[in-house]
C-alpha cells in the first residue's frame, strides 16, 4: 500500500481541540476519525451549559451529522477516541482543572486551536477575553506539553482586512496586546467603545481586530515548538468530504440560501460582479492537519530546531475565483431543483447592488410579507419570528456593508507550493488545492446540502416538496398579476385617463418596479 506521511505522522499521536463543537473542530474531528485510523486520542476542550455536563454535551456531538457515515463505514468504534476536557478559552488557565491539565501536558502532541468569538457586533472586551487572551491561555498550556510536535492556529484571511490584497505573511501589530488587555479589564463596554475607532484604526470590528492581536500571540512562541497559522476566507459547505455540500454554519451563503429556499429572503445586497472569496470546510481541514504535520517534518529537516512561523491563506480569490455573475440564472433554479415542504412562498432570489436600494426593496418584499406571515402565525399559536429577523438584518447592514462590497484578493502561492510538495497519496486524501472545484456543481450540492442539513428535510420527501414549489409558483404568479391589475385600476382612477393610456404606463412602472 502507498504510504501517507500525514497519516503516518498522525498515527499514535494524541490531538487537543479548541472550538471542537464548531463547524471547522467538528469536522477536524470526523476527518481524522476516518482517514487516520491509529490516530491517538483526541482531547476536546468543552464547556458544560444548558444544563448538560461536558459528557453529556459529548453524546450530542456524536449525533452531529458530520458523523452521518460512520455507522454504513462501521467506524462508530472510533468514536470512543474521544475525550471531554471541560474548560472554556475564555477563563484562566482555560478552565481546566490540574488533573485534566497534566493529563495534557503528559500526553499531548498536536493542539489545533480552533475557538473564536466570530460575532462581529460583539464588544472588544468580550473579543479580547475570547480571541486574543484566549488565545495567550492556548500558547501558555502549549509551552507546558512535554511532547508537543505541532500548534496550528486557525485565524482568518480577514485579519489583515484594513488591506484589499494580502499576502501569507504576519503583519505589523496594530496595538500592543497588553495595552489592549489592561483596557478591557478596566474599562466598562461603553469607555471601551469610545476608543474602539482610536485603538482598531483601520480594522472594521473587533473579529479582525483581536484575531489579527492573536496571531501574534503565535509567532511569539514560534521560536520554541513547531507553530503554523492558517487564514481560511468565508468557510462554506463541503466540497467533497464526508458528504458533498455537508453544512452545520448559517453564516455566509449557506444562511441567505437557507432563507431564500423558504422563500422569506427574496432580495440580497451584493454585487455580482466582485469576487467572493469561499472556500469549503473539507479544504479548511486538510489545511490545518496538513499544516500540523508541515511544520514537525520542517523542524526535524532544521536539525531539530523549529522553522519560521508558517502562515498559509486558505482561500480562492486569487486562484479559483467565484463571482455570483457566473451563476445569477442559476441559483433560483437549483432552489427549484431541491425546494422545501416547509417554504412559506415561492423562492426567487434577487441580488441588488445598492444598499439604499435595498432597503427600499426590503420593506415591501420583506416586512410587508413578514408582518402578514407574523400575524397569521401568532393567531395560529406560533411564535412570530420573521419581523424580527428581517430587522436584525436591517440593522446590521453598516457594520456588514464593507464585507458586501469590498472585493479582497488573497495571494495563496505558498499553499499552492506546500500542495505541489505533498505526497500524491496525501494530495488525493488531504487536498488542499481547488484547481478542480467547479462552483456550478458546488453551489448545487450546497443548497441541496442546507435543505437537508440545515432545515432538516429529508430527501424522502423531495418529490412532495416539488409540487408543493409548483403549487406555489401559481399562487405567485396569480398574485403577481392581481397586484398589478391592481396596480392598473389605481392608475385609471387616480388619473381619470383611459384603460388605453393606462395600459401604456403600466410597462414604465413594471420596469421601476424590477428594480427594487
């Protein structure tokens, strides 16, 4: 059999997981539970909450979808290579209690550092306790493991977003860490969002900011243990692994199609034509195992002594890039392929350019929908939802509008290079490189993958959400064409012109109308 040095390298050796019930921990989980049969143990930073203890909370991560397949590819067994360790990055000492602590510094090798707070409206002393020092408690537990081989810290591209193109480098600091730390213990939110424009500069919340602080913390211990950094973009559903458009993350386009294939979301502000930098989470995984296993083979190749700190951009703009342009026909077609039994009207997404425009657009294609479904829902004994979220939307829309409609380029020839140097057999089972993604078969798997992951229907009942969308389709039409002879009625009587004249003006309208 060919040999995988990744999986060599794996084989035996105990793995500690930061962020593990998220999208990217989860799936770094599955992926070494089925393609790295010896791997050792793998030690999962967890919180007790709601109630659940961090036992329990793990017997719900088994359930998680990501491990769908383990039963049909008989590898439940492997599961049992799990460990809790409750802590939370956001207390001292990462919460751990000494016993659960030595047992990693005793028999640790690997740790991914994955947790992060990635709310882009939260405050900076909550960013700050979470992303940067958490990430400090992280490195502080790493210089204590006796056997440590490999830290990889999973950041963003979009650390460095005060700049439009961005190589795989580390950048200056934009404020000292520990100045940053001090405010945040001492001020209260409102002091501290005062200085937020003076202390973050150019950077556009407090995400980037404090992930860009984090990565510092990294390169200051790059020095003593093998240390590798990867930045992915805006991490979508899977590719190819474990299943094709596999999705637990409402962020990015997962979330708009989702509500868009519930026909609540009919227009999105964005511009077609710009770049939009995805990169699926199968890629952001091989990424960081592949990186963990880099940086020891690179230490061992410099005599034992660790290499520079490694820093890799996991993205497509500049090598495979993606524009809505190419597939604006499209997308409305693939929620048509796969609807919903549970679509409240008929899907036709639309993306608008302008902001303004589209808050035009949103009052009568959003609230006005949402305050009738709102009513009809509450009298049948419901919770209303929609008014709600259509406004949360709303008011997001500063804070978002520079990730709308900036377009970034992400220079990622060094990833290219690490894939070219993989092993053929580890460039088929970790790959890294898209050169072969196609975004129409992507995006297709993607919305079939949130209709099933994210809404929770099953392909069972496919054919019967088919016509219901054809059902729907009538309705939609009917009431196009009574709100437009509607529309035509009040022309004629407002006016006093003829029916004639009438009909003439009712193209100039419709054209006006298209474009909200």
């Amino acid at each position: 059999m060919a040999s995988s040095p990744i999986t060599e390298f794996y084989g035996g050796r105990n793995v500690f997981i930061t962020g593990a019930t998220g999208f990217v921990g989860v799936t770094i989980v599955e992926k070494l539970l089925r393609d790295v049969p010896n791997v050792g143990t793998l030690y999962l930073l967890m919180r007790a909450k709601k109630g659940k203890n961090v036992q329990e909370r793990l017997e719900e991560l088994k359930k998680n979808s990501v491990f769908d397949k383990f039963k049909e590819l008989q590898l439940e067994a492997r599961l049992s290579k799990i460990v809790p360790i409750e802590g939370d990055v956001g207390l001292e000492n990462l919460g751990i209690s000494p016993k659960d602590r030595q047992i990693l510094i005793d028999n640790v090798n690997v740790v991914f550092h994955s947790a992060a707070t990635l709310d882009f409206f939260q405050s900076l002393k909550e960013t700050t306790n979470i992303n940067l020092r958490g990430t400090r408690r992280v490195v502080e537990l790493c210089t204590q493991l006796k056997k440590l081989d490999a830290l990889v810290h999973v950041s963003s591209a979009y650390v460095n977003a005060y700049l439009t193109e961005v190589e795989e480098k580390l950048y200056p600091s934009p404020e000292d860490p520990e100045k940053i730390i001090q405010l945040a213990e001492t001020l209260n939110d409102d002091a501290l969002k005062e200085l937020e424009p003076k202390l973050m500069k150019d950077h556009p919340n407090t995400y980037t900011f404090t992930k860009h602080l984090a990565e510092h913390e990294v390169a200051n211990v790059a020095s003593k243990f093998p240390c590798g950094i990867v930045r992915p973009s805006m991490i979508t559903a899977a590719w190819k692994e474990p299943i094709p458009g596999w999705t637990i993350s409402k962020n990015g386009p997962q979330g708009f199609f989702m509500g868009a294939s519930k026909g609540v979301l009919r227009r999105l502000p964005l511009d077609p034509n710009i770049i939009m930098d995805y990169i699926p989470i199968d890629v952001v995984v091989n990424g960081i195992i592949t990186t963990g296993y880099y940086v020891h083979a690179l230490q061992a190749k410099n005599g034992g002594r660790p290499d520079d700190l490694q820093i890799f951009h996991l993205t497509s703009s500049t090598y495979k890039p993606f524009r809505f342009e190419l597939m604006t026909d499209k997308i409305n077609g693939y929620l048509h392929d796969y609807p919903l039994n549970s679509a409240v009207w008929y899907p036709n997404l639309r993306f608008v350019k302008s902001l303004w425009v589209f808050r035009l657009g949103a009052i009568l294609f959003h609230f006005v929908p949402a305050l009738i479904l709102d009513l009809v829902t509450k009298i049948g004994g419901g919770r209303p939802i929609l008014i709600r979220l259509h406004k949360n939307v709303w008011n997001s829309l500063n804070t978002l509008e520079r990730f709308i409609f900036t377009e970034w380029h992400f220079d990622n020839k060094r990833l290219l290079a690490l894939s070219k140097a993989m092993n053929p057999v580890d460039k088929k089972k970790f790959i890294i490189d898209i050169g072969e993604l196609k975004w129409d078969d992507y995006f297709s798997n993607t919305i079939l993958g949130v209709r099933q992951y994210l809404s929770k229907e099953p392909p069972k009942n496919l054919e019967k959400a088919r016509r219901k969308d054809k059902i729907l389709l009538g309705l939609h039409v009917a009431l196009q064409l009574s709100f437009w002879y509607g529309i035509f009625k009040l022309v004629v009587g407002i006016t006093g012109i003829s029916a004639a004249k009438g009909a003439l003006i009712l193209p100039v309208l419709y054209y006006l109308f298209g474009l909200l």
